[in-house]
C-alpha cells in the first residue's frame, strides 16, 4: 500500500484537475452572473485590481506615462505631467527625481492605429475582476469598436449587460455602438430600454437621458428615411 | 579569500533546497499560461511582458529576502556559526560572505526564471535578445537583488527571522512602487517634519531606480549608458554600506 | 605573555545579561596558561563557565573584560585563529553539504591555498576514519559521525593549538580509542591541546593537566597525576576538590 499510495494521490489529483476543467466552466456558463470563485476569495481586493487595471489602461494609452486626465472626455484631452514635488529645491532631491524619471516614461505621447489594441487586455482584466465596474464595460466597448470591429464592442457590451441587466449606462452605449455602425433596429431596442431603465434620482446624469433622447430620434430618422 | 569561501557554501546550500524550484516551476508555468493566453484582442504583447516581467521580478525577490534572512537564523539557532566563526576571518568576512552568498543564490534563481520569461516573449514576437532595454532592466534587477539581499541581512542581524522579512517586504514595497510619490508627500508636510522627513528618504534605498520594466514594456529604448552606471554605482554602494552596518552591529553580538 | 604559552588567559571576566537590570557572572578573573605542546583537560561541573572561557578565548564573546592571547596575539585579532582548531560541544553542521565539500570550505575560510585544499581535506578524513564518507550528505550522518566529522574540520587545516569541547561525546568505544590514539598522535607532533570533557577517564588518560572550574573561578590546576595522588582516580578527585562546597558529597 505505501509503494502504491503516492501513485494513487497523484492519480487522484489529475482526476480532479480534469474534472474541475470540464465542470467549472459549465457552472459558469449557466451562471454568468457568478464571479469566479478566486474572485470571490479576493473580495474588495479584486475590486481594487480591477481598478488599477482600468487605470493601466489609461498609462498604456499614454505608453507607459502615467498621467492625470481631469477632462472625461476622451476627445479633449487635457493633460498635465505628474510632477514629483514642484517645491523641490535641494540639489541631490532634483538627481533623485532625475533618476526616477529615467526609470519611467516622462514624455507626453498616445498610442496609435494597432497599437491602441494593448489596451483591450486590461479592460477584458477589469471586467473579470470586478464584473460590475460599468465604466470597465463602457470604456471597453467603446475600444474594442474602435480598434477591432463594431460588433466586437457590441459583443463585449453584451456581456457586461447579461452580468448588470439593470444599468441604462450600458444599454446605451450599446444602442450608441449600433447607430455607429448603423444598425438602426437594434440601435432603437436598447436606447428605448435605456430609457425606460433611466431613473429621476441623482445617479442617474439628466444628459444621459437628453442623450438617450437624441440618438433615439437620430436612429428613427435613418430607419424612416431607410439608410 | 574567506568571504568568497563563506558565499560558495551559501550558495551550495540554497541551491540544493526545495524552495527554489518550486518558484521556478510556477514561473514557468505562469509563463505557459501567459503564452497561451488569448485575452480575445491581438493586442496582448504588452500585457503579458509586464505581467510575466511583474511576476518575476516580485518572485525574486520573495525568494532573495527570506533566503538572505534564513542565512545568519541558521547559523545561529544550529550554531554552524561556530565553525566559521572559529577561523581566522572576521565578522565583517562572515557577514560580507553570507549576504554575498545570497545575492549570488538569488541572482542564480532569478536568472533562470528570467530565461523563461524571455523565451515566453519570443513565443509571443514582443522582444528580441537584441533588446538592450531587456538586458539592462537584468542588470538592473540583479543589483537590486543585492541591495535587497543586504537589507534583509541587516535587518536579520537587529531582529527576528520574522520581523527582518516583514520589514525588508514593507521597505521593497513602499520604495519600489511608491519611491517616485513620497517626494511629493514630504513636500507637504510642516517643515521639521520635512527635514527629518528627507533624512528618512534620503537613506532608504531608492529601488524604483531599478525598475525600468515600464520602459521595457513600452518600448522607451534603453537607458543611458551614464545613468545605467550611475545606479549601478549607487546600488552597489548602497550594499556595501548595508552590509559594512551589518557587520559592525554583529561584532558585539554574542556568538 | 610568555613565549612558550600558546594560550594565556589573564583576568578573564564574562558576565551573561539575563533581564533588563539582571546579570549572571559565567566566567570570574580567571587566569591560566596553555603551554605549547600540552593536553590539558578543562574540566567543571555544568555551568562552570567552562565554555563561556572557550568562547571567549574563541572571540565568541567579544571585548569580554580581561584579556585572552592566542599564539600570542589577542583573541580579538582573527589572526589569532590562524594556527587554531575548534571542535564545537554541539555538532550542527551544514547539512546540505557532503563532508568533502565542508571541509573544503573549512580549508578554504582557514586560508589554504587552492592547490592544497585536496590533499588537506584526504589527510584529515583519513586521521579520523571518515574517508569512506567523503562523499556522504553531512544530513546522513550519525552523531557520532558527526563528532569525526566535527575533529576532522578541526584538523583540516594542520593547527598548532586545538581547543576541543566534549571530543567525545557521542563516540563508540571503538571512536573514542581511536580519538584517543589520534590525540597522544597530536601530542607527538607537538600540537597544543586544550579540551573540556565530562568523561574525566578519558581525561585522566590522556591530559597532562588539568584545570578545574567552579561557579566561574579556578579552583584547582595541575598536573592530572597530583590531582589523583590521593584521590584515586580523577573522578574521586574532582569530587573531593568540590566536596567541601557541596553538602552531599561522600
């Protein structure tokens, strides 16, 4: 018995591997609201991974400088470099951040064309982290329409929806990703749910649902005249 | 002649314990995984350098701080010390050999894992071994790893086997990766506080000098050869003075 | 310090911090000498301070008060330690290592040229019959192989003077006469020995003198012959020299 029991632990132990492959994924498939049990084990902390992952997103963007952003919008970006102390004034405290800066990336510069692609693995890492981080979703989606192909976005999109069915934010951006590519029937569907999901208290922005409202005439237009 | 003696016999001793290739098999593994990894985008040359490179740098240190650590607790709780100690060298031989030692056991280990690393990113088509910037951010790290090593050794030498681990984790952690934001903090702060504040700063040991993984990952280029000696220099220095502070605190202690 | 000394002892105080304002004296103003080319037995009843002497004889216990001269150099110099041996009471040594590699690294910390260390290390497994273990994980050993493995680090280097604690501890009858044998071998090469026991039979056949601790102060020094001369044998000596301090004695 002793010569065969490690044989048989071992045995054992690569059963359970295969076994839990093939079961984990089933369970999940059939719970997607579920998180991951690792995940779940993490607890707040995987919250907090998710949002230095969201924000790793933002340093890639910015190869690698790590930047403050205080305009949300993406088209204007207003910058600022993040100074280490601006009242240094000792000459060996400047070498230090001299050193430091070499370390790092210092210089202002975005990511372009395919290149704006190493971006999507932090927000695919976010989401998994934390599947209710909306603007893990929103941003995602929006990237990964930009860099790979609408439906692409709408597939990430959808996801987020089937974990966070009662968040207008993404049935909007969604409907949004479907006007973009001109999708006007689905385009209405979700911007409609979008609004009949928008609630009048204070989370909920007013020009978000002014949005709402302008896409969804915008889509009826199109779908009217038949473009 | 004595020091170097006393750092093969480290070296031998970590190198024929377990703890190592377990490391080294989850590596490698962490590096299959990331070369198989589809994150459903092309875009994941970036993500996996940094992560596999993250992995592997923090893994060598987990594995340099308790090693540095466990070389003087040994010695002591078994009494091997007696041995060496017994010899004609110097407390300042024993320690310069055993923290050399386990620099040298730590710089082995992590080269290995760093050879995996590098054949992942080949696998994946994001580096070349052409890539300066890759091969200074080794160099960097093994000196890193010898001030880490130092640390750990000083500290091992005023405290427990525990405390010295923690302490030598929490200096890594704080300067590592928030080395760059502290100054800013100091400057904050009431002027007395400042001053011993820049004290405190100035002596700790400026790791985040040595991690240039951001500018391997984002393709910055290498550093200059002037400031790669620059930190080269610092960090040895830094070693030597950890070390020389180890050594005159064991003089008085009691064997 | 004289020259024919190889190991003067002078005023040597050693006292131990056992709390924060509390202190234990091991070792009181003791003075003694090791003559070149002698075995001496240090001997004492446990917690005599007879190793805190070692250690600080050994520079274990540093800036102790009062002075201790190796080959005529302060303990405190290692290169007092240049022509010394030590075999350790406790016989802990790296375990991972074989024993041909520990003595190599012994040979090679004493400062042993590169070209000889082989050589040195096949000589002295072979003075204490471990060469058939040479290859063997130091972690394999018995205690007894350990206490060979212990003289054999202790001899490596061809000392002058050796200090050894408890040399036979552990050992089988059959060890222990071959340590014997290989002590009164040292004697004719004119080594210096100087060697705690508790086996005061081995000491008396052995030692040329004897030095006896109580409570941290000589009490007693002299040949092993005039010690027995009344006494019997060692043993009966060293009970009577303590007898009067201890109400039970016989």
């Amino acid at each position: 018995m002793d010569r065969w029991l490690p044989k048989i632990v071992i045995a054992g132990a690569i059963a359970i591997l295969i076994f839990s492959s093939i079961l984990v994924p089933r369970l999940r498939s059939a719970n997607p609201q579920d998180r991951d049990v690792l995940i779940q084990v993490l607890g707040g902390t995987a919250d907090f991974a998710a949002e230095e992952a969201f924000h790793e997103a933002e340093v890639y963007f910015h190869a690698g400088f790590d930047t403050e952003c205080p305009d949300e919008q993406t088209d204007h970006h207003v910058h600022r470099e993040v100074k280490a102390s601006e009242s240094v004034q000792l000459p060996f405290l400047k070498a230090i951040e001299h050193l430091q800066g070499e370390a790092a990336p210092r210089i202002h510069k975005h990511l372009v064309g395919e290149e704006e692609k190493e971006l999507l693995p932090w927000f695919i890492a976010a989401v998994r982290l934390n599947p209710h981080y909306i603007d893990a979703w929103r941003v995602g989606s929006y990237w990964f329409y930009r860099t790979d192909n609408g439906h692409r976005g709408i597939e990430f999109i959808t996801d987020g929806i089937k974990r966070n069915s009662g968040d207008y934010r993404l049935y909007l951006d969604r409907g949004i990703l479907h006007h973009r590519i001109k999708e006007w029937g689905p385009a209405i569907e979700d911007l409609e749910t979008a609004r009949r999901l928008w609630k009048n208290d204070s989370e909920d922005s007013p020009y978000e649902l002014r949005a709402i409202g302008t896409y969804l005439r915008d889509c009826r237009a199109h779908q009217r005249v038949g473009s | 002649m004595g020091s170097l003696a006393i750092a093969r016999l480290a070296i031998i001793e970590n190198l024929r314990r377990k703890e190592f290739y377990v490391v080294l098999v989850l590596v490698l593994g962490l590096a299959v995984w990331m070369a198989m990894l589809n994150m459903g985008s092309s875009g994941t040359g970036r993500f996996a350098k940094d992560v596999v490179m993250q992995v592997t740098w923090l893994a060598s240190f987990a594995l340099a701080i308790p090693l540095a650590v466990r070389q003087m607790a040994s010695d002591l709780e078994h009494k091997t010390v007696y041995v060496l100690a017994s010899r004609p060298i110097s407390r300042w031989h024993y320690i310069a050999g055993r923290t050399l030692g386990a620099a040298f056991a730590s710089v082995a280990c992590f080269a290995c894992m760093f050879l995996v690393l590098v054949l992942m990113m080949m696998f994946k088509g994001v580096t070349s071994v052409a890539d300066p910037g890759l091969w200074q951010a080794f160099v960097l790290q093994i000196t890193a790893l010898f001030m880490v090593c130092s640390i750990a050794m000083l500290f091992s030498v005023v405290g427990t086997p525990g405390a010295a681990v923690t302490f030598s984790l929490l200096i890594l952690a704080i300067m590592r990766y928030g080395g760059p934001s502290i100054l800013a903090l100091i400057a904050k702060m009431p002027p007395l506080a400042r001053i011993l504040s820049w004290v405190v700063y100035l002596t700790m040991p400026h790791l985040e000098f040595f991690n240039i993984s951001q500018r391997v990952v984002h393709g910055w280029g290498p550093l200059p050869l002037s400031i790669l000696g620059q930190v080269i220099v610092y960090g040895l220095g830094y070693s030597f003075v950890v070390t020389a502070m180890a050594a005159v605190i064991f003089r008085r202690r009691w064997l | 310090m004289r020259m024919d000394a190889a190991i003067e002892v002078r005023n040597l105080s050693v006292v131990y911090r056992t709390g924060r304002m509390k202190k234990k004296p091991a070792v009181k103003d003791l003075s003694f000498q090791v003559k070149k080319g002698e075995i001496v037995g240090f001997i004492g009843p446990n917690g005599a301070g007879k190793t805190s002497a070692i250690k600080a004889i050994l520079d274990f216990i540093p800036l102790p008060r009062g002075t201790c001269i190796v080959d005529g150099i302060s303990s405190s110099d290692p290169r007092s330690r240049q022509r010394l041996g030590y075999m350790p009471e406790v016989s802990f040594y790296p375990k991972y290592l074989t024993l041909e590699e520990f003595l190599h690294v012994c040979a090679a910390v004493s400062g042993l040229p590169a070209r000889s260390r082989q050589k040195a290390v096949m000589s002295a497994a072979e003075r204490v019959g471990m060469t058939e273990h040479l290859k063997s994980k130091l972690s394999t050993f018995s205690k007894g192989m350990l206490q060979q493995a212990g003289c054999a680090q202790a001899l490596v280097h061809n000392p002058d003077i050796l200090i050894l604690d408890e040399p036979m501890s552990g050992l089988d009858p059959i060890a222990r006469m071959r340590m014997r044998h290989l002590l009164a071998d040292l004697r004719s090469e004119g080594k210096t020995i100087l060697f705690s026991s508790h086996e005061l039979g081995e000491i008396e056949m052995v030692a040329d003198r004897i030095l006896l601790l109580d409570k941290g102060r000589l009490i007693y020094q002299g040949p092993v012959a005039e010690a027995v001369d009344t006494g019997g044998n060692l043993e009966q000596a060293f009970l009577r020299l303590l007898g009067e301090e201890l109400p039970w004695a016989a």
